[in-house]
C-alpha cells in the first residue's frame, strides 16, 4: 500500500508541475520571496495592485509561504523545482486518506484512493495555493487522531494537535478538522485526549497570532475576521446556492458510484446525464438566457438546468447515502455524517465569496461517504476500479480545461511583454497572467507607490472589477492603441468560477472565439488630456482569458492627489 501512496503522490506532483502559475498562485510566491528575505517579520511589506496595502491585510497564513520560502532558498524562483517542492504535501494528503479508507472503507481502499485524490477539485487545485496543503494537513491530524485514540496515546493526541494548529495556520477553514477531531473523541469518549489535541492546537494556532500581533501591530486572523462583513442569514443566502452547485459539479462521480452503493439499479443509467451535461456545455450557449425577468435579467440558462439536473442527482444520492449509514453504519458512520455537516456549515460560515476550490473540503468527505457505503453495501471490485476510472476520467476534464486556461494566460502574458519591449508599460491584471508579465519586467500597476507618466503604457485585463477601478479614475485619459488576442481552441473554462465567484459553475462553455479582444479606438491623446475623457470600453469578441488597453495616460493636477487615489 505504501507504493500506491507513492504513486499517487507522484502522479499529483507531476501533473502539477505542468500546470502553470495561475489565480492567486503568485501572491503566494510574493510572499514567500518576502518571507524568506526577513523570516521574524514575514508581513512587514506592502503588496497588492493597483493600490498597494500592507500584507497583513491579505489573507496569507505562514506555513506554505514559509515552505515555499524554503524552497526558493535552495532553488530560487525554478517553477518547475518549486512544484517537485510541493511533493510532501501530496504524499501526506495521499497517506492520510489511505489511512482514513482503511479505517472506514477497506475493501475499497485503493481504487477510492485514486478517485479521491485525483478528483476534480483536488487534480486541478494542486498548485502554490492554501487548498490542498490545508485539506492534507487537516486529513492527518484526523488520521493521527483516530491512530492515537486506538492505541489510547496521549503523545498521539498531542501530535495529532500539533498537525491540526498547522492546518489552521496554513488556512483558517481547516479548523474544521479540529471539529472534527472533538467529534470523534467525543463519540470514542476520549475527553482527556481531546483537551490535549484542543489545547495543542490551539498553542499552536494562538501563539503564532500572538507572533504576528507583536511584529505588525495586530493578529492575522483578527484582521481578516474584522473585514467580514454581513450577517449570517446575508452570507447564506449569498453562499448557498453556489456552493451546492459547485460542489454538485465537482462530486459527480462519486454520487453516481454512491447512489448504486445504496441500492439504486438506476445509478449508472442516472449517472448519463453526467457526460451529457458535459457535452451541452460544449455544444450549447450555455450561458445564453432561456427565461429573463421583467427587467430583462437572466433567470433561467441552459447552464442552471445542465448544473440544477447535477445538483438533484448530488442530493438524492447524499439523502439515500445517509440513511443508509445511519440504518446500521456505527459510530464510524455518524462521525462521517457529523464531519460533512462541519465541511458544508464551514463552506458557508468560513468563505469570504463562492469558488470551486473552497468545496474541496466538502467533496473529501463526500468521498470517504461513498467509499463507507460502497464498502457496506459489498459492490463488486470491477465496479468499483471501473468508477474510479470513470471519476478519474472525469477529473481530467476539469483538468484539462484549468491547464488550457492558465497556457492561454501565460501566452498572453508572454505576448504583451514581446510587443511592449522598450515600451514602459504597467499592468492591471490577474489569474496567472500578473505573474508572468511582472516577470518579463513589466510593472503592476501600483498608484499609491508610483504613477504613471504621460506616454506610458497600460494593460488591463478583461475583468469587470479591474476595467471598473480604471473606469473610474477621472485623472487617467487613455488612448486605446492594440488589442491582443490569445485562445486555446479548448469548448470549455474552469478559470472564473475556480478562482472566484465571476461564474458559480465548475466549468462552463468558452465563448465562441476563445480568445479576447477589443475593438481598438484611436484619438488625440492631447485632447484626451484636455477633455478628460475616459477610455471606449467596447469589447468585441468576448473572450475568455484577457483584453489589453494601452496607451498614453496622464495624472491629474497634482502627484499628491494621484496618489491619495
């Protein structure tokens, strides 16, 4: 079994390292250069754009800054050396839920290993990000946990806490594994084992706050729980739907193989309006409204029936899973249950905004769900390793689609630096693309550290948010002088919806033309000073990775006011 842990580990590592720089990977790789250049100060700098902040206001825990940190200092900034880096994390997220399928679903313990961890939250998701790393660690001191409560180790349980005050600084969601394991003390009555795990946890987690508060002024995570804002109720409503739509997407497979393990002889044949669905969001305007409301908004798109159909076969096969366990499951069932509804109340509770990523906690669980009842209910082996495939298969669809996105983004990025050369050109832009360009020698846009001069270039990628900030800056005049259009012929996306809340499906269609583009516009500069006037937004082609606008800009009255915008 330790080779298949091997295995998988390695075939997550190397499939990541194909995978290039994307969403919020280079903030990470920012910090950690800064982390590594004063290690007793990590957030004493500013970063961000197109307005710098101090970094404690970014929501950075240390332990993979610091891993990377590491890893720059033995290899610099080598991307592929990096990723290889990341090997410790995928081998303890493989041994962690191989030792958690031997507990709860042995007899299917390795081709549920392979569907697990090559699912498609966690294959696409593994990269410099907070996600996998967290899940990893929370899954060992899950692991560790039970292991310490078997062999009744107060030393266990005390590294057990250890690990889970990791995970909790490697992202604050995967407290949640620490609920976890007061659930599973509390069901073993294990209450001297959980005050040593619960309390070494915590020292672990208060005490580098405590750090952090001493060096910057203020703890990390009371920062970011005062930039929470909205009730819960709002945040429900807000997260809600979303969540179970992507998490509807993203666990597919395993509800189909889940439905079957309760007892359902139409699962597989249920489970066709999976690859159907697939196949209408190639084919189909996915996005094209189907019923809108009195003010025109869409209320009904083929993209709603294709991921509500996904939703309703997600639920049915959560509802039959559960009574099942319930019926004759034991204490091992119940904890499974009760650990699922801490994963969907912290995808609730704990996300700032919906994304594909912030359900892989949930999508485990509902794995390990699956795995119990497929291990109950005694399928047959060759049904098993040929839903896995099936699982697998369907992973590399999402994939796929990242890996198309984030190459287009990097071409784009490597094409804007090729045609601005000897150009300064500042740049507004994300999901990858930030990255590479700041690495041709392109300068972020970064108004409260330095303004941009009368002749200048400026990049600005495609995004609402980011055209809005330039929109509306009455001190910017801009001529609008090329457009770059860069596509991957691939019918589908997953970058918006993986990254942020843009899209709350999985993966959606690609607009037609698959590459972005402007309608370019050409004016005196010199009256575009004079009158103010702003820069033509038009969009031709929509597209799916980014639109550039350069041109010559010019400040307002004063440098002061300039930077106080």
């Amino acid at each position: 079994m330790k080779l298949q842990v091997l295995a998988v580990a390695a075939t997550l590592t190397l499939l990541n390292a194909a995978m290039p720089v994307c969403v919020d990977d280079p903030a990470y790789l920012a910090y950690a250069v800064e982390f590594l250049a004063h290690p007793l100060d990590p957030y004493g700098f500013e970063f961000g754009t197109p307005l710098v902040r101090p970094a404690n206001l970014l929501l950075v825990p240390p332990v993979v800054p610091y891993w990377l940190a590491l890893g720059l200092s033995c290899f610099g900034e080598n991307l592929l050396l990096l990723k290889m880096w990341l090997f410790p994390f995928a081998w303890i997220l493989a041994a962690s839920a191989s030792a958690l399928l031997n507990r709860f679903a042995p007899s299917v313990r390795v081709p549920m290993l392979w569907m697990a961890v090559l699912s498609p939250t966690i294959l696409p998701g593994f990269c410099f990000m907070l996600d996998v790393p967290a899940l990893a660690l929370g899954l060992a001191a899950i692991a560790l946990t039970i292991r310490a409560t078997d062999r009744d180790s107060i030393r266990g349980m005390a590294l057990a806490g250890l690990v889970a005050g990791l995970a909790i600084q490697t992202k604050y969601n995967a407290a949640v594994a620490s609920a976890a394991i007061g659930v599973w003390c509390l069901l073993n009555r294990r209450f001297v084992g959980l005050a040593v795990a619960g309390g070494t946890a915590a020292c672990v987690a208060v005490g580098w706050e405590w750090f952090v508060a001493v060096r910057s002024g203020e703890s990390h995570f009371v920062v970011h729980f005062g930039q929470r804002k909205g009730s819960a109720a709002i945040r429900f409503v807000h997260l809600a739907l979303p969540t179970l739509s992507q998490f509807s997407g993203v666990a597919a497979a395993f509800a189909i193989l889940g439905l079957r393990a309760a007892g359902s002889r139409w699962a597989f044949r249920l489970g066709l309006i999976v690859p159907l669905g697939v196949l209408v969001l190639i084919l189909a305007p996915s996005q094209q409204p189907l019923a809108t409301s009195a003010n025109g908004k869409p209320v009904l798109t083929i993209s709603n029936l294709v991921y509500g159909s996904w939703a309703l076969l997600a639920s049915i096969s959560f509802m039959s899973i559960t009574l099942k366990l319930l019926r004759g499951g034991g204490i091992e069932s119940r904890f499974l249950l009760a650990w699922f509804a801490f994963e969907l109340a912290g995808c609730i509770a704990l996300s700032p905004f919906p994304a594909t990523r912030r359900v892989l906690g949930l999508a485990f669980v509902f794995a390990i769900l699956v795995a119990r009842t497929t291990h109950l209910a005694g399928l047959h082996p060759r049904t098993v390793r040929l839903a896995a495939l099936a699982g697998i298969g369907y992973a590399g669809v999402f994939f796929t689609t990242l890996l198309m996105d984030t190459t287009a983004a990097r071409s784009a990025g490597l094409e804007l630096a090729r045609r601005e050369r000897g150009v300064v050109c500042h740049h507004l832009t994300w999901e990858g693309l930030n990255y590479c360009s700041t690495r041709e020698g392109l300068p972020q846009l970064q108004l409260n550290l330095r303004v941009p001069k009368v002749g200048d270039h400026l990049a600005v990628m495609d995004v609402s948010d980011l055209r809005g900030f330039v929109e509306i800056q009455p001190w910017i005049a801009l001529e609008r002088i090329d457009v770059i259009e860069i596509g991957d012929g691939f019918p589908l996306k997953s970058l918006p919806s993986f990254a942020s809340e843009r899209h709350r499906s999985s993966i959606a269609r690609a607009p037609a033309s698959a590459c972005s583009s402007i309608a370019s516009s050409r004016s005196s500069s010199e009256r575009q000073a004079e009158t103010g006037s702003s820069v033509d937004w038009r969009i031709g082609a929509a597209s799916s990775i980014t639109v550039i606008f350069t041109g010559p800009t010019t400040t307002g009255p004063s440098t002061s006011l300039a930077r106080a915008a």
